[in-house]
C-alpha cells in the first residue's frame, strides 16, 4: 500500500461537530490531476470505535482517509457505510477491510457492485487513474446487506453515539442511503443532497428524490455533508431549493410530454430565471430538463 500512496498527498479531515468530520474532495470529474480524490467522505468518532461514511475513489485515498482518521483517534474502525456503488465513493474500501471494519451497505445494491455498469467503469479507471487503480484492484460488496424501508430509519448506538440510517429513496441509485448522527445534528448524505447549486439529475428519479428530502427533513439535520462540494449548514434553503427546482422541471417538462411537445421546443418555452443564476445551471439546466422530460414521458404513459 505504501509504494501505491506514495503520489498522493496526505489528506486533513475537517472537524464539523464534537464527534463528526468529514474529507473534502476537490471540484469537478475525477482525473489523474486530483488523484481522483473528487467525493466526500466522512467518519464519526465514538467511545467504541469510528463509523466511517465512504471510502473516496482509489485505494490508495482509502489508505490516505484511514491516516486521517488515525491523526484524529486511535479508536477501531468498526464499520464503513457505503452510500452507492459509484466508483468515486467506494474504491476506498480495500483499506477499511485491512483494517478490520465491517463494510454495510443497503440490500438494494446487491447487485450494483458488480453489475455491467460497475465492471465497465472499473475499466475506465484503470486507465484513468492508473497507477492508484490497476489490474490488481479488487472490488468486493458488502460484509452486511441492511434493509430500511423507504420513509423509515434504522437506528444503532455505538459507544456514546446514535445513529441513524436513512434510506435515500432511489433517488440518485437504487441503493442511496444515508447515515445521520444525533448528537451532532449531522447527516452524511451523499449523492442526493446539493448545496447552493443546480443539482445533477442524470437519471435519477425524481419523485423518489423528492421523497428522499422529506426524509432529509425529517431528520433536523442542522449540517449536512453532501458526495461532492462543501458540507452545508443552510440545510432548509438547500432542501427548499431542490425541492422547488425538480418541481419545476416535473410541472414544466410533464405539461410538455403529456401535451406532445418537443423537448427542444418546451425547453426554449420555459422560464429558467429563477435557476439561471445559480452555480451548475449551464452545465447541468438542459440535460437535467431532457432526463426529466423522458421520465415524465414514461410517466405519462403509464397512466391508464
Ligand atoms: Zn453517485
């Protein structure tokens, strides 16, 4: 593991709360540049041991995320919460695994692990960020499948600390899930959660991510530590913002599909000024309009 850390810098994790901290990755893709260190994640100290949320995207950055959490505690690291199988946020795991920490994830994602999907990326980053990620990188599932219900939590008790798990719903994969810590008010969130910016929609399914926030909600997270960008403290407004924008684009983009309009037509038709000035929008305002246009095709058609 030494020889394969070697490039990559030491990283400092950011104290949020008495029990909770989180390693900020840079902006943008994942690139040789930034040694793919483009993800959250985060790790929450208790008197039995530390909960870690995440493992970053090689590795090598698990090994670095393992330091980290080592320069702040020498408590145990019982268990690695693996929000979704995307690559940047748990290639990581082969440090925990070494270091004894039981991998969990939600039962949902059993199969996105090793799924065609997951396989094909793996092939990608092994060119893209070879030598942190090679032929030799294995990626292994969960150690435990935990299943919580949508619109329900989960709640454990490590040492000191409570918890909670909190399903996202399907809203970013199938398998979203969350984990909040209660004395801390803090909730690690991952890929559903944006602060102050355009969400990215991809194809994620916007009605489960609106139930998803009601679920954020519910939890009175006063910080939240989101996949990518800073963890954020005007929780209501970024809930609020959300919200508001995939409403919009489900009234906007569904009037179009139920009515037979062209995408191209109905998004030149809309009126984008609420959203215009935020940080993402030109980036992500047309393709995320375009997903929701199909989803709410689909939706369309499956009414009776
Ligand atoms: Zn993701």
């Amino acid at each position: 593991m030494e020889a394969a850390t070697a490039a990559v810098p030491v990283l400092h994790a950011e104290h949020l709360a008495p029990h909770s901290w989180y390693l900020r990755g840079e902006a943008g893709a994942a690139s040789r540049a930034n040694f793919g260190f483009n993800s959250n994640a985060g790790f929450v100290v208790t008197s039995d041991g530390v909960v870690a949320f995440d493992s970053l995207g090689t590795p090598a950055l698990g090994a670095r995320m393992l330091e980290a959490i080592r320069a702040v505690t020498d408590q145990p690291v019982r268990m690695l919460v693996i929000s979704h199988w995307h690559a940047d946020h748990f290639y990581g795991a082969a440090a925990f695994r070494t270091a004894h920490a039981r991998v969990l994830a939600l039962d949902s994602g059993r199969e996105a692990w090793h799924s065609e999907r997951s396989v094909a990326r793996l092939a990608q980053r092994q060119v893209d960020l070879a030598p942190w990620v090679d032929a030799h990188t294995q990626l292994l599932g969960a150690d435990e499948w935990i299943h919580v219900p949508v619109g329900t939590r989960l709640h454990f008790r490590l040492g000191d600390v409570d918890f909670d798990f909190v399903p996202g719903a399907g809203a970013h994969t199938p398998e979203d899930l969350m984990l909040y810590c209660e004395q801390d008010g803090v909730l690690f969130a991952g890929d559903v959660y944006f602060s102050g910016r355009i969400p990215y929609v991809g194809d994620a399914d916007t009605r489960a991510w609106l139930t998803a926030l009601d679920g954020i909600a519910a939890t009175h997270a006063r910080i939240v530590v989101p996949g990518h960008g800073p963890a954020s403290r005007k929780v209501e407004p970024d809930i609020a913002m959300t919200r508001d924008y995939l409403l919009y684009l489900r009234r906007v983009m569904g009037a179009a599909a139920r009515d037979l309009i062209d995408f191209d037509l109905a998004y030149r038709q809309a009126d984008w000024h609420d959203w215009s000035a935020l940080p993402a929008f030109a980036d992500a305002n047309r393709i995320n309009a375009y997903g929701v246009y199909l989803e709410m095709e689909q939706e369309a058609l499956a009414q009776p």
